[in-house]
C-alpha cells in the first residue's frame, strides 16, 4: 500500500506534490492541520478507488484541494512581505543607536582644548627658547662640524642646550617666563571666538538629508565661518602674546618693566595705547590666515578629486605652509619688541624698524628670515658668516 501511495504521489500534479511538501513541513501554522486532513482523505479515496468510481468527485476534491493550497500560498507570500517590510526598521534603527553612540564616545570640544592647552604648557620651554632665537639672541658660540670630506658647517646649538642655558640662568622657573599671558590669550581666543559665532548664528554648514550634495557651497561657508572664527581669536588673544613675547625678550636684558602682567599690560597702555597692544598684529595674521586658505582649499580639491587620504595630503599642506609663511612670524615677534625699552629690541642687537614690511626685507636681507625654523639643525646665516657679526656685535644693517 504504500508503494501505490508513493506512485500515486509521483502522478500528482506540480502544485498537489508542492501542497504535500507544505502538509508534510513547511507552510502557515493556521492552515497545516486542514491541509494535511484534506490531502490524506485524498489519498484514501485514491487507494480505496475502484473501476466504476466518481471520477468527477475526485476532480471536484482535487480542485477544492488546489483551492486550500493557493489560500495557503498567498497567505505565505503575505507574510513574507510584510516581514520584508519590517526587517530595514530595526536595522536603521540599530544604525541610528551606533551612530549616538558614536558620538557619545567622540571628545568633547572643550576637552581637546583643554588636552592641548596642558601640552602646550608642558612644552612651553621649547616655545621660549624659540622666541628668543626669532628674536636673535645667541648668546652660546657656534660649533664647527665636519662630516667626512664634505665642507665644513658652522652650527648653533640645539633647543636642548639653549633650554638648559636659560635654566641654568633663571633656574626652573625661569622656563616658564611667560606663560601666564600665553595661557590666558589662548583661553580667551577659544573661548570668546566661539560666543561670537553663537551670537552671529553662523553655524557649520548642513546640506539636509543630503550629506555633501554641495561640497563647494559647504566649502565655502566653512572656509568662512572658520575664517571669523581665526580673525576674532587672533584680535582678542594678540595683546597676551604681546605681552607673552616682551616677557621672554626682558631674559636678555633682565629688564624689570615687563616682569608681571598687570605691569606689562600699564606700561603698553600708557606708552602707546590702545595700539600698542597690537605691534606686529599684521604679519601674524597674514600667515594665519594664509594657512587656513591654502590648507582648506587643497582638502576641498583633493575631496573632489576622490583621494581616499585627502586628510594626510591636506595635513602635508598646512605644514608645508607654515613653513612658508614662517619669515612672517619672524617678523612679527621682532616687531612686538622694535622700540622698546628691551636690550633684544634696541640697537645695537635689533633696529627701529618702519613697520613690518621694511622689518620683513631686512630678515630676508640677511638671511634671517627662517630664525627658528628648525629647532635641531640651526645653521649661521651666511650674512654673518662673511662679516663676522654674531649676537652681541655692532649692528649692521644688510645692503
């Protein structure tokens, strides 16, 4: 008998052996019990089935059984549909929770400046010790090497030894001349350029639902929110950096004019006023913003371009810049100090310049424009070399 069931099977249309796959395992929970009492009865009637019978009842059950099985499969493809339908839902949702929590984990804003701030101030030391070498004290003699046969090279000594020099001078406190005005100008800089962006409602650009539909409008309003934001940290942190750079300039001299703030910040009002606090402001501001154009206009291209590393290359171009605009902070820490009653800013180891740009010509003059640029290999330049002027000699003016 259960040959006959298994051939009978074999003879059964596509969608009845389908209906038998479904009865036996598969389909609607619902559905599966009527199902399979329906294909059973089927089956008896065709076992038990004679010469003379109802061929036409058979049909009719088959028909009715067809019938049950397309309920069945339409119930099915409904719910498969539906589950379709629900199945991107918590996936986006799952989506939106990494993305919170993503950002969640991001620093806060406040925190990486405070990050910075404490680096900066663990390395103010080295920052000092640059000061003084953009202003042109060298008070230890050069040294002479020689590698192999090539020509012999006059170097000035490291930052490390120009930071031991001042230590021995001044002691450990005396590596931080300075800072106080340093750290204050940098606080008041981040602090009340951001207020000012709130204030104006200048916000970061946002394309909508369609991140970077505009990368040239989001470009440009960046660039110019970011410009706003350097120009107002720039103005209110200069005169602390005034004060910052005449501080470290009195190691020379040992003057006691600039030795605090409160003193350094009477003397500069009553001397120059409100302008004095902004001597040298121009230089420095140029190369700022100089930076931050080239630098953001180089990510925009390289972002357009669809250079994966844009960021690296971008990061290559603001150094690269910076140390073309370099002579301009040179002459701006020269100029924060010409005219002044400090012996780094008064002949004969500094003139009395005209204003930054004759002080700028005069540096690339003598070759002086890069003082500082490099903190490790400091070489002579040329200019004193052929006239023998080292720091401490008769000011010579360049031809």
């Amino acid at each position: 008998m259960e040959s006959n069931r298994r051939r009978r099977q074999d003879r059964l249309p596509a969608g009845v052996a389908i209906g038998m796959n479904i009865a036996n395992g598969g389909g609607d929970a619902d559905n599966d019990a009527e199902i399979r009492r329906q294909m059973e009865r089927f089956l008896m009637r065709m076992e038990g089935a004679t010469d003379d019978m109802d061929v036409e009842d058979d049909e009719e059950g088959l028909y009715d059984l067809y019938d049950e099985m397309d309920i069945a499969d339409d119930f099915d493809l409904e719910e498969q549909e539906i589950e379709q339908d629900r199945e991107p839902m918590p996936q986006e949702s799952h989506d939106n929770s990494a993305g919170q929590q993503s950002l969640e984990h991001e620093p806060n804003e406040y925190v990486r400046f405070c990050t910075r701030l404490t680096v900066s101030t663990l390395l103010y030391p080295y920052d000092y010790a640059r000061t003084l070498i953009q202003l042109g004290h060298e008070p230890m003699p050069h040294m002479v090497y020689q590698v192999w046969k090539f020509k012999p090279i006059c170097l000035l000594p490291g930052v490390h030894k120009y930071v031991q020099y001042i230590k021995r001078c001044d002691g450990f406190a005396g590596l931080y001349r300075g800072l106080l005005p340093r750290v204050l100008g940098t606080t008041v800089g981040f602090l009340f350029s951001d207020i000012l962006l709130k204030f104006l409602c200048i916000r970061p650009y946002n394309s909508g639902p369609k991140k970077g539909a505009h990368p040239f409008r989001e470009y440009a309003w960046n660039l110019f929110r970011d410009s706003i934001r350097l120009a107002t940290a720039s103005v209110l942190s200069y005169p602390f950096h005034l004060v910052m750079v005449r501080q470290a300039a009195s190691f020379v001299g040992k003057e006691k004019v600039f030795e605090t703030l409160q003193s350094s910040v009477k003397y500069i009002f009553e001397q120059d006023g409100i302008v004095g606090f902004y001597a040298g402001f121009v230089p420095k501001l140029i190369a700022e913003m100089t930076v931050l154009v080239v630098t953001s206009t180089m990510a925009y291209i390289f972002f357009r371009s669809g250079d994966d590393g844009y960021h690296y290359k971008a990061g290559v171009v603001q150094l690269m810049t910076t140390f073309a605009t370099y002579p301009l902070e040179v002459a701006s820490s020269c100029m924060a100090c010409s005219g002044t009653p400090l012996a780094a800013g008064a002949p004969p180891r500094m003139p009395i310049y005209v204003d930054w740009i004759d002080c700028l010509t005069d540096l690339y003059a003598r070759g002086e424009h890069t003082r500082g640029i490099h903190l490790f290999w400091r070489t002579i330049p040329r200019f004193q070399i052929s006239t023998g002027l080292l720091d401490g000699a008769p000011y010579v003016r360049a031809p």
